[in-house]
C-alpha cells in the first residue's frame, strides 16, 4: 500500500513538472512578423532585398551595429582613425559564432574578400568598393583566361588585414565619413570560413547555418515561415528580451491585414490595401516611418523603345507625381523631384535643397519627344510590359501611370503584369523586363547610397545604364578626400543621370505598416533598419 501511494506521488509530481513546463513553454515571448516573400539566401555577401537584409540583421553582427543611440559597438569594441593614411584600426571583443567558435580579424579579412571576389557574385560587392583594392579585385573579369590568377593576386592587395586575432585594419581608397556605419551593412558582417567552405550553399539551409547575431535560425519552410530563436552564444545576450521570431510570407495585401487584425501577425510590410489605409488611419493604428527612399520605374535601356533616351524621357515628363501620390499612395509620400530623396546631409543643409529639381512635368514637351522618337501622338509603341510583384499599392501606381500615358501620349499597348515576388527579382537580375517597379532605400547617410546603384559596374543595375562620364564622376567622387568636391561631382553626376532617365523617379517613400501595441522597442530608422535586438513585450 506505501508503495502504491509513492507511486502515485511520484506521478502527480511528474504532471506537475510537466505542466509547468508546458507553461513556461507557452510563456515564451514570441514575435510574429511579416517578410512579404521567400528569401533566396541569408548568407551576407548574397543577400540584397529588403526581406533578405532584414533577416540578416537579426542574425548576424558586424564591426558596429545601428542602434536607437546611433552607430554602437558590435564585435569591434573600440576603434581608432589615422588621417595621414586614411586607416581605420578596430579592436574586436571576444565573441563567438553561434557553433562556438571565436570570431577573430581573420574573419572579417576572409568575409571581406569573399564578398569582392567576382566568383562569389555578391549584388552588393561594390559597397566595399571604399577599401583600397577592393574594386580591383570585384572587376576582375571571370572569361579573362588567366582570371583566376588575376583573382589570386588582386586578394593580396585589398587594403584589409588581420594585425592580430583581435585587431583589424582596414585602409580606404578616400574620404569616406559613413564608413562606420558601413560596417554594419549585412555585406560587411562575418562568416564563418569552415561552415562556407564545406557547404556553398549554407546560407539557405538549417542544417549549416552559422552567424554571430542575437539571433539563430532554427527552422525555414520555404514559402511559409522562417523561425529564429535567441542565440546564446551572443556577447550581449543579456541585451536581447525577444525569445522567438517567426518571420511569415504572406504576399497578398488583404490576407495580411486580415492576420493583423485577427491577431495571427504582430507587425505587417507596408503591402497594405490602398483602400483601407484612410481607414485605419483614423483607426490611429497606421504607423508612419520616415525613410529616405525613392520609388521608380527602371527601364531596360538595352530593349527598344527605351534605348532612346527622348522615350525615356517622353514617359516620365507625362506625368503627374502629385496626382500619384495625392490619390493612389497617400500615406505620407510627397512627388519624387529628382533621384536622389531629400534627407541627405551636404554640409550644414540638404543635398536635394542644394540641388533643387531636376524632373520636368510638361505633356506637351513629352508629346514631342516621343514624335522626335519615331510614335507621334503614340503611333506604332510596341507592345509594353510592366512587371509588378504580388503588391497593390505597387499595381495601382502602375495603372494609375499607364493612364497618363494614354491620355497625355495616347500610348494605349502597355499593361501591367504581375508575378511572385520571387520570380520577379530573378527576371530583374536577368534583365528579362521592359519596365518594372522598383526602390531604393539609402544603406548610410550620404547621396552616394544612391547614385552608386546607376553605375555600369553595380550589382543592382537592373536597367543596364551605362555612361562613361557618370561611371567616371562617380569614381573620382569615392577617391576624393575633399567632401565639397565630393559633393559638386555627385551634383554633377545626378544630373547625367536625370538627363539620361534610364529610371524614372516616382515618389519619395513614407513606411507605413501596422504592429501590435504589446510589441516594443523595434528599432527602426530613416534607412528603414528594423532590429529586434532592443525590443521586448510589453507587460
């Protein structure tokens, strides 16, 4: 009988130990938030859409990290710069990768050189272009034969090298002020050289995965859910109050608003549906971030009608910003007068206020210029695609431009198609469009951030735009070490680039999205950085 009751102690303490875990495991703290579509990859040096950098902000950590106090320290704990040699020293922490291994100056010299290297294909290479050598090594030409000897060679002169396991030094090309806040762009954060090198294809697959972040990724069901929990082997992990963060793909703008709504989602994209934006406005639930960004249309300037520049320019000139962004996007955007977004500094002012406008609105004059390019009043315009991804703002803008070229240019043969997110951004990096929309918003601080993306030699070049003169002001400008200089030329070189219009700037973006009021401390900034590193649930 003693026994019998022992027994029977013994299995109410075990389902009480079971309850209460069960509980604690229900008591996790777990964010639910959306990313839109799949990402190809989250290995740093492949990583270039918004979804894929806000992924890999969570999971890994650079030099520095952008934080609600501005540039902080990450793996670097300190740092110092020499004027006379143009040479940044940074002094690393002890940290580790997430299997445990240290992360030392080695690491960052091998990520570095990894992402440059032509063989890699890094869409992002050319923002390491600041190092000294750097360009050198990412232009080399893979046909060339004796490529690979060339590569060889051009690794051994990039200006970045491990003094020691804990010291790093990195020389650039010229004056470049946001360089620390470069350093904590996903393409400068570390990897790890055994993880890559024994599986290339690690950064789209549990299994391998290994980064340095507050984050680890636990699980990754394409198409549907991409899991991180905290990683424990962070250096401020202490820091990091989030458990869990499920990263959701939901492409269809009411299906997502109808998750927010019903709880299922803490934090939306800004895909929203354009007619119950006014609604939740006055709800007071729509949040508004200001970002600097530009909406545009890229072009495929390699595909007629838009290798002639009069047609490029024909198109935008009809029409009408204000209209666009007063009726179809609302929500805080404001008519795009240039490439280059206000926001930017250029000494104690704006780069856009010192610039001024540089996009022409006249029907009239576009109505010529079509003429002058061979389609009076529209006649004998081919037929014309724009591709879309799965967005209805996007699709909206789109319609609502189609119809000021049919009224303003009697241009009636183009219709917009619309394709997965993720097809789209593969037909984009194949050039397989005629017109397609797109946005940039800025990595850092300075109107470099997006002129650099119209040279011949960056990796997010979609619209194949290629001017010896821009490429070469834009060179000069990365060389220089005089920041008015620096300055003029980008005036000069935004210029080209307005009289060119191998894109055609639409509106200056407002981010609008909806998040849980129990969700707090999401660090987001005007380049549109979203962090869970400080954020927490509130009680």
């Amino acid at each position: 009988m003693k026994r019998v009751k022992s027994v029977v102690v013994l299995l109410i303490v075990m389902v009480l130990v079971l309850q209460l875990g069960l509980h604690m495991a229900a008591a996790k703290d777990v964010v639910t938030m959306n990313i839109g579509s799949d990402p190809r990859s989250v290995d740093p040096a492949l990583a270039s859409t918004t979804n894929e950098h806000v992924l890999v902000n969570q999971l890994f950590e650079g030099l520095t990290r952008q934080g609600p106090e501005g540039i902080v320290p990450g793996v670097a704990r300190e740092w110092s710069f020499d004027q006379d040699t143009n040479t940044y020293t940074f002094v690393l922490r002890d940290a580790q990768f997430s299997n445990g291994d240290p992360i030392t100056a080695e690491d960052f010299v091998y990520s570095w050189k990894r992402a440059l290297d032509p063989r890699t294909g890094s869409e992002y290479a050319y923002q390491l272009y600041y190092i000294k050598g750097a360009q050198a090594l990412n232009e080399i030409d893979l046909a060339a034969a004796d490529a690979e000897e060339q590569i060889h060679a051009a690794l051994e002169t990039v200006g970045v090298r491990a003094v020691d396991a804990k010291t790093l030094e990195v020389t650039l090309e010229g004056l470049a002020p946001y360089f620390l806040s470069l350093v904590a762009f996903p393409t400068y954060h570390p990897v790890n050289k055994n993880v890559v090198e024994e599986n290339p294809d690690w950064g789209a697959q549990v299994s391998s995965f290994v980064s340095n972040g507050p984050y680890v990724l636990q699980s990754w069901v394409h198409g549907e859910k991409i899991v991180l929990v905290k990683n424990e082997k962070y250096w401020d992990q202490d820091t990091v109050s989030i458990d869990q963060l499920d990263f959701l793909m939901i492409e269809q703008a009411n299906t997502q608003l109808i998750m927010w709504e019903t709880g299922q989602l803490d934090i939306t994209t800004d895909n929203l549906p354009v007619t119950e934006l006014d609604r939740l406005e006055k709800e007071g639930v729509l949040k508004k971030q200001p970002v600097i960004a530009t909406r545009f249309i890229f072009l495929n300037n390699e595909r007629a009608p838009f290798d002639d520049p009069n047609v490029r320019n024909a198109l935008s000139m009809a029409l009408d910003r204000a209209a666009i962004t007063h009726s179809v996007i609302k929500s805080g955007s404001t008519p795009a007068i240039a490439y280059v977004p206000p926001g930017m500094p250029e000494g104690t002012t704006d780069f856009r206020e010192v610039g001024g406008t540089l996009i022409e609105e006249d029907a009239a004059k576009a109505k010529a210029l079509l003429a002058e390019a061979g389609y009076p009043e529209g006649a004998g315009f081919p037929d014309i695609e724009i591709m879309i991804s799965a967005n209805e703002k996007t699709k909206a803008i789109a319609e609502a431009c189609i119809e000021m070229w049919k009224k303003n240019l009697n241009i009636t043969t183009i219709e917009v198609r619309s394709v997965e997110s993720k097809i789209a951004s593969e037909r984009r990096r194949g050039f397989d469009f005629d017109m397609t929309f797109s946005g940039w918003y800025g990595d850092f601080l300075d109107p470099m951030t997006f002129l650099e993306l119209a040279t011949s030699k960056s990796g997010q070049n979609s619209m194949q735009y290629a001017n010896p003169e821009f490429d070469r002001l834009i060179e000069e400008v990365n060389s220089s070490s005089d920041e008015q200089e620096r300055m003029a030329k980008m005036h000069q070189a935004e210029a080209i680039l307005m009289k060119d219009m191998p894109l055609i700037p639409i509106n200056v973006e407002g981010s609008t999205y909806l998040s849980n009021p129990r969700v707090q401390g999401v660090f987001r900034n005007i380049l549109n950085m979203v962090d869970f590193k400080w954020a927490y649930i509130a009680q």
